[in-house]
C-alpha cells in the first residue's frame, strides 16, 4: 500500500538538492539580508462543477438539485399526499405524483486577497507573514417548471365548489344508506344485491373521507387532465353510478386542481422544509469580506549558481543558471471553517492548523528559455464545524442540513512545471501544467447519536494548465516615484482533469504586485 504524502517527502527532498526547477530566478521567496518584501496578490477562483467519480466527466454543481421529474422520492415531504392521492385513484397501478423538474446553476466564487511581508535574514534565509482577506459567494439559481406535473394546487376544502360537491355526496350516501338498509331488512343480510350495497357504502365512506383530508391537508390535488386526475374522477363516477342506482343523486364532477403547481408553493412545501435559512441559500446572499488563515513562512536556499559562477569553475562560458529554495508554513485557524465542503469541495483548506513543504526552483536553459516548477506536501488538523451534509437522492429532505462533526482534512500533495519564454530583459510568458492531489477528509459525529454526513468528500485528484505573463524589473525602477526592484504577474488557470471523488472543475484568475525595499 502506498502513501503518496509520506513517500513524497523524499522526492521533495531530492528535487530540492540535485534538480533546478522554480521559475523567476530574479529571487524567489529568499530576499537578501536586510531587505523586505512586500507583496500584494488578489485572485478571484471560480468552481462550477465537479469531475464525476470514476468516469472522470464534468458535472454541474449541485445537479443532485437539478432533477428531470421530481416525485416523492426526490420531495418526501409530499410522500404522504401521493399515498392519498394513489389510494383515491384506487391503489394498485395508480399513477404517481410528479411535481415538475427543477433547473439551475450552482457556483462557488471565491475572491482572495493576499497581504504579505517577508525580511531577509541573511541572504538564504528569510521569514515572513502573509493574512489573507477572504468574500466567498455561493451563486444560487433554482428555478421550478411544473412541466410534465399531474398536480396542482389545492381547490382547498373551503372552496365552494369542493363543499358543494362533499355535502352532495354526503347526501347521497346517506340516501343510499337508508335504501340498503330498508332492502336488506326485507331481504336479508345473505342476498348479493345486499351485501354489494353493504360493500358500495363502505367503499364511498373510504373514499370521501379521504378525499376530505386530502382536500383540507393537503396544498397540492391531483390536476385536471392529467393521468392521476383521469383516475381519480374515473373511481368516483363509478361510486356516483352505483349510488345512483340505488335513486341517489351524487353529484357527477368531482372538483381537481386547475392551476398548475407554481414557483412559490414549490419553494414553500418543499425546498424551504428542507433548507431553512440555516441550509443552502435560495437566493444568492451578499457576501461579507472574511479574515483568511494567516501564515507564517520561513524559506532558504537550497542551490544558487549563476551562469557566470558555473562558467568561472568550467574555464567556459555556460549559460546554464538554476536556483532551489525550500519553504516551511505554518498556518492558524484564523480563517471561517468551510460547511459547504461536502456540497462544493474546493483545494483549499481553512480553518484549521496546518504545514506545508515546499520545495521551489528554476533553471536558465538558455538566454529567453527557462524552465522553472514546485512540489509541495501539506497536512492539517482537525476541528469541530456545523457541515452542510445532504443526501444527494433526495435533496429535499427535511432534518439533513446541517451536521455537529469533527472533520479533519485530507493531506495533499501539489505539484507543477512552468517553462517561460523570456520576451525581453524584464518581460517573460509562461504556460505549464499543475496537479493536485488531495486524500479523504473525515469526520466524526460530536455525540453518540450523532448524523455523519452522507456525501463526504473523499481521496481526489486534479490537474490544471495555466497560462502567466511576468514582468521583473530587478535593476532600475519602472517609474521614478518608486526607486526600487518591482515585479508584477498575471496568470490565468483552467482545470483539465479530475478523478476521485468530486474533485471540482475550477478556474482562475490571479494577479500580484512585489516590491522589494532596502536594497
């Protein structure tokens, strides 16, 4: 059995001391003694989708909330209805309740502001700081289509026409009552025309006091031409003509629904019983700028040689240069603990501890290539958290919205490779490749009895192109007012792969400003 963190610190190890790879040799994360750096970096990352498990393809996210015809089993909160409703229509092959379809968008949008500060402790080592401020917003559209439904709503047992046609049939069973009674007296419990009139009373009785409660409980009825209205009529014009045989006068129209099920009492008797304002929003809230889990960094050099140090020991010149750096970081839980992991996991983590390891480096091939990259091992602690844990078979079910757990991230391990094309002696462009990979969270019920989500987000790996547009000024200064060594970057991401368990489809886009002061 392999341990892919564990085994990956060797390989962090010897990537750092024998192979040259991060890009931007103008410094990396060491600054010189007595220097600072001061770093400003905003991104904006975007997940709308998930790579499903085991094949591999795009999904939307939250498309267990997208359903092509809701029933029962996706709403069980109008299980109880459609028992009435199926048994009204006589049970057996009775049609089923559909509701409608639901479609929509779910996105994840994430923007991030990165402060940072670092100091040059000698000229392989420095150590700094960066807090992030984090605004999370969850982009939420559902919308409702009562396409396809047999339902609509409910007339209401107050309705004239619905008390109407109860107190006309009420009539009529009591006259067909008294006209049983007077013929069985004469004739005899055992005669069949006796015992069928017996058998006819009991069956409308069931019928009209279920149709009864059904009218004043239920906001939903069966819809007027549609299959499970045509059944339910259909039984109650049986009853009618046997009653009427009997010199009854029942009414003949039974009163359905005639407006369809719409947005609002979709919104009411299902999505709002299972997600409270507690649950997943039905609107998109206006998000809050949070503080992030703030970091503290130590970084050195592993390797530093410059093409003119490697051709003064050659006797030639080379124009090979290549750099290496180790970085360590501690991060607090300073940061809000993420609900919505199990419903729109993300490769970040925070709020809780952690360290990662990182080993950085870059070779100078030639004159405008370099080739530059990254591999890096992360573990976290566990805390307590109120997680987000629906089912994604019935989405809809009331009491599944929130979950008292402690949950416990999965390590990770990243890894990337960027080669750049230098476009002059400051400006550069750069396209590579990056994979993540990340185990199992777990998480544990707080109490005995406690609920475990049912959709954890489980071992998954990602991988990701990226395209980034350097610009370094390391020796004169870009503009007069700011007399100092300068760099700024752009870079655009695209996740192209996933495999695991939910590993999300994301895209970014990142941006930053370096100065470094004192030199």
């Amino acid at each position: 059995m392999t341990h892919p963190l564990r085994d990956t610190l060797l390989f962090i190890l010897l990537l750092g001391v024998g192979c040259p790879v991060r890009a931007q040799l103008e410094g990396g994360p060491v600054v010189p003694r007595g220097t600072i750096l001061l770093q400003f970096t905003p991104s904006l990352q975007v997940v709308d989708g998930l790579y499903a498990k085991g094949t591999g393809e795009k999904t939307p996210l939250g498309s267990q909330f997208f359903i092509g015809e809701l029933g029962s089993v996706q709403t069980p909160t109008l299980a109880a209805a459609e028992t009435r409703f199926r048994e009204l229509a006589g049970g057996g092959g009775a049609p089923s309740l559909r509701l409608g379809k639901t479609t929509g968008r779910l996105s994840l949008e994430e923007t991030v502001v990165r402060w940072g500060a670092s100091y040059g402790l000698s000229d392989r080592v420095a150590a700094g700081v960066t807090v992030p401020f984090i605004k999370r917003r969850m982009d939420t559209i559902l919308r409702y289509s009562p396409d396809g439904t047999n339902v609509g709503l409910s007339p209401g047992i107050w309705a004239g026409t619905v008390s109407d046609f109860l107190a006309q049939a009420s009539s009529a069973l009591v006259h067909t009552r008294g006209a049983v009674d007077r013929f069985c007296t004469s004739s005899g419990e055992g005669n069949a025309t006796c015992q069928s009139g017996r058998n006819l009373i009991a069956e409308a009785e069931g019928f009209l006091a279920l149709l009864g409660t059904s009218y004043r409980d239920d906001r939903a009825f069966p819809l007027s031409g549609t299959d499970l209205g045509a059944a339910i009529t259909g039984r109650w014009s049986i009853l009618a003509s046997g009653l009427g045989a009997w010199n009854a006068h029942p009414p003949a129209n039974l009163p359905l629904a005639t407006t369809p099920v719409t947005d609002a009492f979709f919104r009411e008797s299902v999505v709002i019983p299972a997600w409270p304002i507690a649950g997943l929003p039905l609107t998109t809230p206006e998000p809050l700028w949070d503080l992030g889990d703030i970091e503290l960094h130590a970084a050195a050099r592993l390797m530093d040689r410059e093409a003119s140090d490697v051709g003064a020991r050659a006797g030639s010149p080379s124009s090979l240069s290549f750099r290496s750096d180790v970085v360590g970081t501690l991060r607090f839980p300073t940061g809000a603990a993420d609900s919505l992991r199990t419903l729109a996991p993300s490769t970040s983590v925070r709020g809780v501890w952690g360290v990662d390891i990182r080993i950085e480096a870059e070779a100078l091939l030639r004159e405008h290539l370099s080739i530059g990259g990254f591999v890096e091992g992360g573990w976290n602690g566990d805390r307590e958290l109120d997680l987000l844990s629906p089912d994604p078979s019935q989405p809809f079910t009331p009491g599944q919205t929130r979950a008292r757990v402690r949950w416990s991230p999965g390590g990770h391990l990243r890894m990337g490779i960027l080669p750049r094309l230098r476009l002059g002696p400051a400006l550069s462009l750069g396209a590579g490749w990056h994979l993540f990979h990340q185990e199992a969270d777990t998480f544990a019920a707080t109490v005995p009895t406690g609920l475990i989500p049912s959709s954890p987000a489980g071992s998954r790996t990602a991988q990701s192109i990226a395209l980034e547009l350097r610009y370094v000024a390391r020796t004169s200064p870009v503009v007069e007012l700011a007399p100092f060594p300068f760099e700024t970057f752009f870079r655009l991401s695209q996740s192209i792969a996933g495999s695991g368990s939910a590993a999300p489809v994301e895209r970014q886009v990142e941006g930053g400003v370096s100065l470094l002061l004192g030199r």
